[in-house]
C-alpha cells in the first residue's frame, strides 16, 4: 500500500512552490504530513472510497523515520476518538491498534491503516485549502498554517 496524495493537494502545494521566492518544500512528504496533521487533529477524514488515488511513495522518507511512530499513535488516537470507542474499553482499542498496524510491513501499517492515514490527509488538506484559499509563498503558508491549526482546537 501506498501513501497518496490528491491532484488537487499536489497543485496547491505546487503553486505554493512555484510562487515562493522564501523556499520550497522539500518533498511531497512534507506536503502529506502538512496535510495529514490537521484531518487528524480534527479527527476527521475522507471515507474510505474517497481516497486518494495519486500514489507517491511506499514507505515513510528517512526524514520522517524517526517522527513515524508518533504520526501513527496519532493516527491511533484520532480512530479511537473518531469511533466513540471508550478509553477503558481495553480490548476495543487493541483491535483498533491491530487494525491499523502491522508488524510485517516495511511502514508498520496495515494497508487498513495506510488508507486511513491517507483519508486523513485527504480531509486535513481539504480544511487547509478552505481556510488558506490563495496559496501564498511558503514562509506565509506556514505562518496561516500555524495559526489554522491553532484555530481546530
């Protein structure tokens, strides 16, 4: 399984690049992660037939190695959450954490658990897109996109 990215996402985070004269980002990882954060934070996401179709890479970038493990216990939370599923309900949240990962895949996620992950993005790019609509340069990006996340809370 593959993580993806939407043509739409890859476009607007394109024009952020080919407008930027403070940077670029570094890679189409960065963009999903970007993307990926707040769809999670939100607990909320595409359904499973809305993923996106536009794959772009197979495992976690050696980058983003080290950061794997939390953007999938968050992952994990946002499900639990997402699901109603009670906190002491200990069974429950062990199956979901089976669901999700996968001790045997070189990501560690379940092809379950990558689509999720890449519904996730799909949502959170969505939120960016209808709260920061004219794709600025990236310092500025960054700076809306601080604040946008602060604003999902």
């Amino acid at each position: 399984m593959s993580f993806r990215l939407s043509t739409e996402a890859r476009s607007y985070y394109r024009q952020i690049n080919e407008k930027s004269t403070t940077g670029e980002f570094d890679s189409l990882w960065d963009q999903y992660y970007l993307s990926a954060m707040p769809g999670i934070k939100d607990r909320s996401r595409v359904p499973e037939d809305d993923e996106p179709g536009e794959e772009f890479v197979t495992d976690v970038i050696q980058a983003y190695d080290d950061q794997k493990y939390e953007i999938y216990s968050t992952l994990i939370v946002a499900e639990i959450e997402r699901e109603g599923i009670p906190w002491d309900e200990k069974q429950e949240i062990q199956d979901m954490m089976l669901k999700i990962l996968d001790s045997s895949s070189h990501t560690r996620l379940s092809d379950y658990g990558t689509a999720v992950l890449n519904c996730y993005a799909e949502k959170g790019f969505r939120l960016i897109r209808s709260d920061i609509t004219a794709p600025p340069e990236l310092d500025e990006f960054l700076e809306q996109y601080q604040s946008f996340l602060e604003g999902l809370d």
